[in-house]
C-alpha cells in the first residue's frame, strides 16, 4: 500500500484533478446549518475552521480554534441520497385520445461521481448497501448504476461526535476497505489552514493513478506517526459504546420484554431514525395521476417501517403499535441483518441519536435491555 502526503496546494490540485477527470465532485459543505455532502466545485468550498457539536436530538455547527477542513463527523445526509435516491421515477403511462396506452420504463443514467470525504462509518454503509443492493439474490439496477463509476475518497475521522460509536462496530474511526483513496488531515494550528498537511493512503490502482498525478512527497515517520496519532486520539474520544457481545440471542430473548413500551412512550414514529440512517432502504410505490387523467407516473419513494401503512396487509397494519414498530427496527438492524446479511444492519454512525427529535437512543436502548437480563439471572 503506497502513502503519500500532499499539501493543500495538493489537496486542490486532487479535487481539479477529480473534475478535469470527468467526475462530478460531492464533498462536504455546509447547507442550511448542517455539514452535508454537496457538488464540491474546489477545495475552497470546504467547512475550513468549523466542526459540529451533537447529542442525542442536538446538532448545531460552531468555529473551530483551528485550520482543520475535516474536522466534524456525519451531518443528517449521507451519500446513499445519491446510491439510493430518495424519490426515484420508475415507468409513466399515458393514454391518447383513442384510450391505447403507452408505457415507458424510466432508465437509470450513469453519473461518474467522486464522493471526496466520505467518512469511514460512510464507507462501512455503503459497503452494507452494496451487499444488500448489489450483491444479493435481488439486485437493484438504479443502486447498480448509480454505483458503477462512483471514486471514494475517505476522510479519517479526528473530530467524532459525542454520539458516534464506530469503534464499537469495527468501521471507524480510521477508514476500512472499499475506498480509493483515504486521507488522514493533519491540521494547521493557524486558522488559515494554509499548512495543513494530508496523509494519503492508495486503496485501489484507480486510485493511485489519479494521486499520482498530483504532487506529494514519501510521508516522513513523524506524519506517519501525527496521522496515527490523530485516529488514536479519535478512538479515545469516544466513549458511546454498543457492547455486540451475544447481541443476537440478547434482542431475540427479549422481543416480549417491557422495554418496548417504555420507548413507546416516548418514540414519536416519525421515522426520522430510518431516513437518516445511511444502511436503511426499504422504499415503497406510489403512483401520481394527472388530474386530466391521462398520464400517470410511478415513484419508488424511501420508506419506513415506523409507517402503519408499511406493515399493512388485508386486514390492516401488522404492526399496529408503535412499541411492535420499534422493536421491528432495532431488532432488524441490530439481530435480523446478521441472519440476513451477516454482519451488523448499524456502522455506528450516531445520526439515529442526533436526529431523533426525542433523543431516543439506540446505544441506550441495547445497554438497557443488557441490564435488564443481567438483573433477572
Ligand atoms: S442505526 Fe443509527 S447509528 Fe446505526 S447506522 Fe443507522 S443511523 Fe447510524
Ligand atoms: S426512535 Fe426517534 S426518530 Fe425514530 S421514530 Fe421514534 S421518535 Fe422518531
């Protein structure tokens, strides 16, 4: 594996590099208060000098006191909006004046896109999507195109949030395979962030072409050191924890417990949880008539399972409490993915605990069930 190291000269060299290249560059940047991936025109449009402060149903953007472009966690929207889109046309149907009607199946277009500061938690995601989306008995052919050209370029994480636990889970705080490119920042103490050094890792031989066409130079031991350092002190950080021990026969042995009506009191079933989580892609169909009543469009729409309509069947919602819809959820990410998918449906992100508007967290939720069996035996 080469490492090399780039200054920011370099790291917008990369990025011009990345467009002139043809792909449309998404990065980070901030849009309406949160750090977000967005079109990265250049370097210069990175958050340089801010992170974000989150807790359970907190998130507010602040100065940082130094030169860092990196130095935040996960925002509420993740590169799956562009994998796995939200809305997505699947056929429309018209009828002409004789009533014969024709029907046109939406393709998908290839977009060569470069995801430039993906977090290693984005990448584990992605990495579950491929495997649910992708490589499953049931492949989905607009997540397949939408993924066929996509670059990915990770960011190690120096700045976790107060809900991040991706240790926990083994897909963070330094990123894991799958990417093109990685990169460890060492940050300018001065505001400028003008000498901010970059340690980049080559994850793939696409990838090492396209460092190789900017300047670098052999990363000395100390930055090789500073680098590592960076992603040990994240570690360190981060104290949220998801024990996995037995996790399985834990969830499975507790689905009649208490502990879901005692979330239920609080849980709002807005699904916020399920449309911030960068793993989750149940969709369902809508179909949109025009009031002429001659053309129709279908959707496929993200969905979620805290909908009484998601589980409805003949006589009615399946799960019709909201204590049966959140145990479906946790008990799926947490338990059923393994069965299904064998590993984890959660990468220890963090966005359920920020962006639940009740604070309801997932780490919580699993420690309490622990100690509830812990208790009994
Ligand atoms: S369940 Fe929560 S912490 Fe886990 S991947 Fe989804 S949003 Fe992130
Ligand atoms: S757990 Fe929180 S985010 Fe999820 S549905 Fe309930 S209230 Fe909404």
């Amino acid at each position: 594996m080469t490492t090399r190291t780039i200054d920011v000269a370099g790291l917008s060299e990369l990025v011009d590099h990345l467009w002139a290249l043809g792909y449309e560059v998404w990065g980070p940047q901030i849009d309406n208060g949160v750090i977000v991936p967005g079109v990265l025109p250049s370097v210069r449009d990175l958050p340089l000098g801010w992170t974000d402060e989150q807790e359970p149903a907190h998130y507010r953007t602040l100065r940082r006191g130094d030169g860092a472009r990196f130095g935040y966690a996960v925002g509420p929207r993740s590169y799956k909006e562009l994998l796995h889109p939200p809305e997505q046309q699947v056929w429309s149907m018209t009828r002409d004046d004789e009533g014969e009607l024709t029907v046109t199946m939406t393709e998908p277009e290839p977009v060569r896109r470069a995801f430039f500061g993906v977090r290693p938690c984005e990448l584990a995601a992605i990495g579950r999507q491929d495997r649910v989306l992708t490589d499953g008995p049931h492949p989905d052919p607009v997540y397949g195109t939408n993924r066929a050209e996509v670059l990915i370029v990770t960011v190690d994480c120096g700045d976790p949030a107060a809900t991040c636990f991706c240790p926990s889970l083994g897909t963070g705080p330094r990123s894991g395979p799958g990417y093109d490119l990685a990169i460890t920042e060492l940050a300018d103490a001065d505001l400028s962030g003008r000498d901010s050094r970059y340690v980049v890792r080559v994850g793939s031989p696409k990838g090492q072409v396209i460092l190789d066409a900017v300047p670098s130079h052999p990363t000395p031991p100390h930055e090789l050191a500073a680098a590592d350092a960076v992603v040990a002190a994240a570690t360190d950080t981060m104290t949220r924890n998801l024990d996995t021990d037995r996790i399985k026969v834990l969830i499975y042995d507790n689905l009649d417990g208490p502990q879901w009506d005692r979330v239920a009191e609080r849980c709002l079933a807005c699904g916020n949880c399920t449309f911030v989580c960068p793993t989750c892609f149940c969709t369902n169909l809508e179909d949109v008539t025009n009031l002429a009543g001659d053309e129709t469009t279908r959707w496929r729409v993200w969905d979620t399972c805290f909908s009484t309509e998601f589980s409805h069947l003949g006589p009615g919602p399946v799960r019709d409490s909201t204590a049966s819809r959140y145990r479906q959820w946790f008990s799926h990410k947490l338990a059923g993915w393994i069965d299904q998918f064998g590993e984890s449906g959660c990468v220890g992100c963090g966005r359920c605990i920020t962006w639940c508007p009740v604070g309801i967290d997932i780490t919580t939720e699993l420690a309490v069930m622990r100690a509830g069996e812990e208790a009994v035996r």
